[in-house]
C-alpha cells in the first residue's frame, strides 16, 4: 500500500510537472531542437 | 488456430517491441527523402531511447529533451521532461526497457545470433551495473549544464559522445540516405561507431549490456522499479526458493529475493519458468 502510494505521488507530480512544462515554454525548447537534424547526435559535431 | 494464439502468446513481448517500434519511427517520408520528421509530434516525448534525428522518428528522445532543455542558454528546471519520466517511471518502471524501447529489441535481436560461448553479465558486471547512474549524473545532468560556450548554450554530452542509439538510427541512417553528409563526418562519427560496434558485438556475447550498464535512461527508470504500479510480487508461501527464477532470468537477478531489483527489465521468463508460479504481476496494486 506503501510503495502504492509512493508512486501515485510520482505520477501525479509528473503530471502536475508535464502541465506546467507545457505552459512554461520548455515544450518550445524540446521542439525546435528535435525538428532540427542534431549533428552532435549523429556524430558530426 | 490454437497454436497460433499459443505462439503469438509466447512472442507477444517481440510483437510489441516491433509494433512500438514501428508505431514511434513510422515516418516514412524520412527514410525516403532522408530527411526527419518536423511536426507538431516531436514535443512529445517517446518512452524509449529514440533518438530524434531517426528519420523516422515521430517523438523525441525523453534523455536528448532532458539535455536540450538543460543545455538551453535560458536555463530553466526541466519540468516537462522531468515530469514525463517521473510519470512513466511511476506507472511501469523498466516495462519501458523490456517492451517498448527500440535500442532493447535491437539488442534482444542481436543476442539470438548464435556464438560458441555466450554470458549473461559480462566479467566485472556486479560493480559495472552502477556505471550507467555515473553516466546519467555526469553526462546527462551535469556536463550540459557547465559546459557552456559564450553565449551560456551547452552540449547534449550523452548523446554527442556516447548515445549509440544516436549512431544506429541517425548517424549510420542519415549518412546511407545522404551520402553528402560523409564530407562532413570527422573524429567524433569514429568514436561513436566504434562504441556503437563495441554494443553490438558485446550485445551477441552477453545479455542487453548497454541497458545494464550504460543507458542512463533505464538508470532513471530502474529506481522506480521498487514503487511503480507494474511491479513484481513473490509469494513467500509458495516460494520454496529453487532459484530457478534467477537461472532463467537473462540478467541473473535472484527474483526470488529481489523481485523488484532496480536492474530488471520486465521480461516475464521468471514468471513463466517459476514452477509453483509464486511470481506475480501488480497484485501490489490490491494491497
């Protein structure tokens, strides 16, 4: 029951985090570095 | 009919590695013109090493989002990514790293190919498992967020000198499917495909050891392991402790005593092997 409610106060904080990410403009800085080829990923640098 | 079922029952967990795999790299456009996939989607976070400069990816890769945001000259606490790994480690632990995550099932593939003398845990493995918690805090959390140049901006450190899922489904990809991007490859693409050759080859001789000692994404989500609502229960009234379980077990966790350890991946073999069948799933969720 313990361990039960240890992770539902993680998934609900992860949720209440994903909310505010998403009106803080991180979900912005996520976006314009995955739509860009990122040549440190490949290898290029 | 019935032995079909019986076999698709038997290969589920392949069945959906693939079809996730399929379903979060399904932009084809990106394989045909070797490009990526630039949508709306991408905000999205996939919940498995995926690197987003797969052609094919349609989400973003939660450990490359977690360095992005942390490497941004506008530093800020990465709520998002934060809040998506805490949510999914929270509701399934390492099930990610044993079903849904494409780097897995490329290993899991590899470790079929037959070779004479093949090992669970390579030599070294009992202090080797805490390398990928060195990893996440040097590389993923701290390096991005002090090494920065003039303008405050950081690098992805993982993901630029070690992520080998980067190099299988970016770098090798990008470079087949646009040969012009070979002027440009140096010392760095090097290194990394030879990290990359080293996984693979290790991955035919021993069990998934990049999940085991380096992913740093499966370092986050292994500490849920203990807690998250999908997890392990061993009924100690039926348990006579044969051991079984740990001789089945791909990663040699004593499941018996450790049925939540912070290295298992979710496979089920010691479920299915365990002859008193003690071994359960989310009967916590009851308790």
């Amino acid at each position: 029951m313990r361990k039960s409610i240890i992770s539902g106060i993680f998934f609900i904080t992860g949720l209440l985090f994903i909310i505010i990410g998403f009106t803080n403009g991180e979900r912005a800085v996520v976006l314009q570095k995955a739509i860009r080829i990122c040549l440190e990923c490949i290898g290029i640098g | 009919m019935v032995d079909l079922i019986l076999k698709l029952k038997d290969n589920l967990r392949v069945i959906v590695q693939i079809l996730f795999t399929v379903l979060t790299n399904g932009y084809v456009s990106g394989f045909r013109n070797g490009g990526i996939y630039q949508g709306s989607l991408k905000q999205i976070c996939v919940p498995g090493l995926n690197c987003y400069s797969c052609p094919g990816a349609l989400g973003s890769c939660p450990i490359g989002a977690l360095q992005s945001v942390l490497a941004d000259s506008n530093s800020r606490f990465p709520f998002y990514v934060i809040g998506f790994l805490f949510a999914f480690g929270a509701a399934f632990g390492r099930f990610v790293c044993g079903w849904l995550c494409p780097f897995g099932l490329f290993q899991d593939l590899l470790y079929k190919i037959p070779f004479y003398k093949k090992t669970k845990n390579l030599f070294g493995h009992k202090y080797l498992r805490y390398l990928k918690y060195i990893i996440l805090f040097v590389f993923v959390l701290i390096l991005p967020l002090i090494v920065v140049d003039i303008i405050g901006q950081g690098s992805p450190w993982f993901c630029k000198v070690i992520c080998p899922s980067g190099t299988l489904m970016g770098g090798w990809t990008l470079t087949l499917l646009k040969p012009g991007l070979k002027e440009n490859l140096g010392w760095l693409f090097t290194w990394k495909s030879f990290i990359l050759i080293l996984i693979i080859v290790l991955s035919i001789l021993s069990y998934r050891p990049f999940c085991k000692y380096v992913c740093p994404l499966g370092a986050v989500y292994g500490c849920f392991n203990p807690v998250s609502f999908y997890r392990y229960n061993v009924d100690s009234k039926k348990c006579i402790q044969c051991k079984i379980c740990q001789q089945t077990c791909p990663i040699e966790i004593p499941i018996y005593d450790k049925p939540n350890s912070l290295d298992c991946i979710r496979c089920g073999k010691c479920i299915k092997s365990c002859p008193h069948h003690a071994i359960t799933m989310n009967k916590s969720i009851k308790e």
